[in-house]
C-alpha cells in the first residue's frame, strides 16, 4: 500500500509525522473491502479527532496519544464518531461511508460506495460543487446544504470540507464530514413564525392602544428609555403643538434639561407612578399617571396619561376656604353665645339659693329648667367649638401613645364611671400621629358615649386597637341596647342621635366630631353590632396619613 501525504483537515490539527503510522499500515490492508478504499490512514485518523472534538493545536502528539493510537482500531474509531463521514476519489466516486452517515441518510455503506455523490441530492453542490474548486479555499468550515434521504425527504445539514492530497501534493480525493441539523432547521423555522406572529400581535395591540389613546380627550403620550417621545395623541399634540425629534422635558415642559422629578427610572423598574403638575403651555394643572409600557415586567417605554384638573383644584380650595369660614364662624357664635350663659346660670343658682325657699314649687321647677337648658345649650357650644376645632390643627412630628392618652380620658370620666358602675377595660392600643387634644376628644366622645348609653344595661366596656402596615384601628365595644342597622351612618351626622338614646341627655355633636376627626386625617369611623348585643365603634387610620 502506498502513502499518501494529506494536509490535515481543518484548520485545528497539525500536522503528523509519518513514522507514527507504522501500527496502522497492517490496519488499513483490512479496511480494504467492499470496495472501500483509503486514499490515507493519516486523513481518517485526523478527520476520526476532529469530529470526536480533539483538537490538536500545532504541539507533537504526547506519548499517551502514541498509545491510544496504537492500541485502538481505526475503523471502530471512524464508525463511532458522532458525525456522518464519507471519502471520494477524484471523480467524486464514494470510496469509504461511516455508520453515522448511515444513520443520517438512510443509505448503507454498500449502497453508497461506489457511487457518485451526486446521488444524495445535495444541495446546493449538485449545481456547483466547490470541492475541487481552485477558487474556493480549503477547507471549508460550516457549510449549510442538504441531501435527499433514502425515504425522499430532505435532510438539512452543515458540513466541513477538504481535499486529499498524496506526498507530492498531488489531489487524489476529497473528504466531507456533516451533521443532520434537519430538527434545528425545523425550531428555526417555527421560531421564527412563532414571532413573526407574535411580532404581529404586538403590532395589532400597539395599533389599538394608539387607536384608544387618540380617541381619549385626556392628553396622553410614550416616550422612551432616553425621553424621547415617540407617540402623542390628538388631544396632546392639540396643546404641545408639533413635536419633531423633542424629548418629553422639551417638548411638554419647556425645559432645556430633564425634570428634577422625572418618574421615568421608577417607572422603567415598573412601577406607576403618579404626579400633580401643571403645564407652562396652558397654566393648567394636570393629574398625571406614568405606566410601564408596553409590559409591566422589563418596560422599555413610559407611558403618560394626563387628566385637567384646575377645576377640581379650584372646587377644592374653594371648599376648603368655605370650610375655613364656617369653622371660624362656628367658633365665633359659640364663643359668643357661651359668654352670657356664664352669668345666666350663676343668677340661676343665686336665686335658687337666696330665695328659693320663699318660691312655690312652680317657681322652683322654673328656676331648674332655666340652669338645665343653660347648661345643656353650653355643653352644646362646647361641643360645637371641638368639632370647629378638626382640621385645624397640625399633625405632631412624634407618635403618640394612645394607650396613655386613652386612659388619661377614663380618668376624666372617674365619676361617670363610678355612677354607672361600669367596668372598663383598655388593652394596649398602637401609635398613632394625630393632635393629642383630637385623640382625647376622638376618645371622650367614644367612652363617654358608652357610658352614658350602655353601661346601664351591662356594665363592661372594652377598648382596643389593631396595628397594620398602612393604618391603625381603635374600637370600643359595650354591651348595651345597641344601635339598629337603619341608624348606623345618621348616628355620625350632626345633632342625630338613634332611637336608643331618647331619654337620655346629650348634643348629637359627639360622634359626628369622632367621624370628622377620623375623615380629616384619611381615615373612617363606623359601628357594627356586638356579638351578643351592643355596639362596637371602629376608628380606622392611615399610618402617619397628612391632611
């Protein structure tokens, strides 16, 4: 057998010295059947490495190599690498076929020796091959083709390819080395139409939200992660006016720089933010909503959505100016009308005392009714005063101990209590930061209403409080008539009172001051029904919540 020298295949293998070849000059005498002939042990050892992934990089094979070379047979090794391999002579005739070519093609060994590679089909080197091209380079690495399998499909494939060469440097053949890539082209082709149509959806969906956006009266605009704004609509482009290649700081605000609360890295984090600001354009003042667009997670736009609200704005102030009034003129009438019922109820008690010996019972009965309504319209003064008082107060820099506060109040109360006979109970309530003079008052009117309309019937009150992330809840439960589901919101307006109170003294300001107080500072105040009877006040409070 004579040798051929071959130059190594692939541009990651050196090149080897023929005495290493002794061992397999015997072997390739046994690989000579069917046909099948070796143009070189040296190219099917090199191409058996390079598709087993050793690539030997320029340095002498080590003498642990020497031994696996000598001690494994080649023809094993060639059928066993994972990749389809055949040799061709000079006229392209087949002359060695390997099993994973086999399994790859469909075609046996001793159907495929033999004959010219044209019969696989291939495409596109059925119409110009450029294996023994002399413009075309060798090798040639990562070639995309394909070949017609024994059962008439088409199979994708990519292949590496070079030529055989003998000690003159003469060509004698050519060896080809592929791998079925049919499933990956098939991914390919589904991955791309799968976004294709996605892509399509997106589009669809951008188009209707642009469709819903433009027909909005509310001025709206996206722009992206470097502000520029890349869509408005009408109702926007009616008060920015044409907006060109400006960035949103531009174009909407007339800033030359962006704005100091710009939203736009909270919300590319995906969360929606929302802004009160007022456009130098108009001098209007819009509510602002920022959204991550077009999705929640990984947003690469910011989506604006703009509402007028100067009116609301100007109805709220007015509102609070009116209510300012009113609180002062309350305050005014019931300090007013408080100072004469000083001197009323003295000259009341000074005739009861100096002659009321002297009156009949009509004149004494009289001279009572004249101090009970005194005091019952002072009481109602001063009621009215404490309810004028809500809102007016800043919130404390520093938390406040409801639980002190709370019993501070029972204290006040001490002869109520002892009157009644009651039993009241307090459990440690959380903090909270409202004036202390409203949460006395808040607890006041809570306990003293208890006592005074419930403690007859049972004498146990309870109070409590709850703390949550975001608010607090104080609620006083007792055990008496209880209020029916009809009254229960009246019971909070001014001067209403439920129907288990008649008999009974009192101004119907009390809880109406507690609702107040707890709508001031964001809050609510209701009641439900005791388990077993009775009624259950529940204050409920923003955290730290400012007017």
């Amino acid at each position: 057998m004579n040798w051929l020298q071959v130059r190594p295949f692939g541009p990651y293998l050196s090149s080897f010295s023929t005495n290493s070849y002794g061992y397999y000059s015997q072997m390739s005498q046994n690989l000579i059947s069917n046909g099948q002939i070796f143009a070189s042990v040296q190219i099917a050892r090199q191409t058996a490495f390079v598709f087993k992934g050793y690539f030997l990089r320029g340095d002498p094979m080590n003498s642990n190599l020497h031994r696996l070379l000598a001690e494994y047979p080649l023809e094993t090794l060639l059928q066993t690498i994972p990749t389809g391999l055949f040799l061709v002579d000079v006229d392209k005739i087949i002359v060695y076929w390997n099993a994973e070519a086999t399994r790859i093609t469909g075609f046996t060994a001793a159907e495929a020796v033999g004959q010219h590679c044209s019969f696989l089909h291939g495409d596109p080197c059925n119409m110009e091959c450029g294996l023994f091209s002399e413009t075309t380079p060798k090798p040639e690495i990562g070639l995309t083709c394909s070949f017609r399998h024994k059962d008439g499909r088409t199979i994708a494939l990519t292949k590496n390819v070079d030529l055989l060469r003998d000690e003159a440097g003469n060509i004698i053949g050519g060896v080809e080395a592929f791998v079925d890539i049919t499933r990956l082209k098939e991914l390919e082709v589904s991955l791309r139409s799968a976004v294709e149509e996605r892509t399509h959806e997106l589009e669809l969906e951008k188009a209707g939200l642009r469709a819903v956006l433009d027909g909005m009266v509310d001025p709206a605009y996206i722009c992206d992660s470097s502000y520029h704004i890349s869509f408005a609509n009408r109702a926007m482009l009616n008060i920015i006016g044409d907006i060109g290649e400006k960035t949103c700081y531009q174009a909407i605000y007339q800033r030359e720089q962006v704005c100091d609360d710009c939203p736009l890295v909270q919300v590319l984090r995906g969360q929606i933010v929302h802004q009160e600001k007022t456009l130098p354009e108009t001098g209007r003042t819009y509510e602002i909503i920022h959204s991550p667009y077009p999705l929640e997670k990984s947003p690469t736009h910011k989506l604006g959505v703009s509402r007028d609200i100067t009116e609301r704005i100007e109805t709220r102030r007015q509102l609070q100016q009116t209510n300012r009034e009113l609180d002062a003129f309350v305050s005014t009438v019931s300090h007013d009308l408080r100072s004469p019922l000083t001197p009323l109820i003295g000259f009341a008690e000074l005739l009861e005392d100096r002659y009321g010996e002297q009156l009949d019972d009509i004149g004494r009965e009289s001279i009572a009714e004249i101090k009970k309504t005194a005091e019952k319209m002072k009481d109602l003064l001063e009621d009215l005063l404490t309810l004028s008082r809500v809102g007016q107060l800043k919130i404390p820099e520093q938390y406040l101990d409801a639980t002190d506060i709370a019993e501070n109040v029972l204290l006040e109360l001490a002869d109520k209590v002892l009157e009644r006979r009651a039993t009241v109970t307090i459990d440690r309530l959380p903090e909270v930061r409202i004036p202390e003079s409203l949460l006395m008052d808040l607890f006041r009117n809570l306990l003293g209403n208890a006592l005074k309309y419930a403690a007859e019937d049972d004498p146990r009150i309870e109070v409590s409080g709850q703390g949550f992330s975001d608010r607090v809840r104080f609620i006083v439960v007792d055990h008496g008539p209880g209020i029916a589901v009809a009254e229960r919101e009246e019971v909070f307006e001014p001067f209403k009172r439920g129907s288990s109170s008649k008999g009974s003294a009192g101004t119907g300001i009390g809880l109406a001051t507690v609702a107040k107080i707890a709508r001031v500072f964001g809050g609510n105040a209701w009641v439900e029904e005791t388990p077993g009877g009775g009624a259950t006040f529940i204050v409920d409070l923003p955290v730290s919540r400012k007017k």
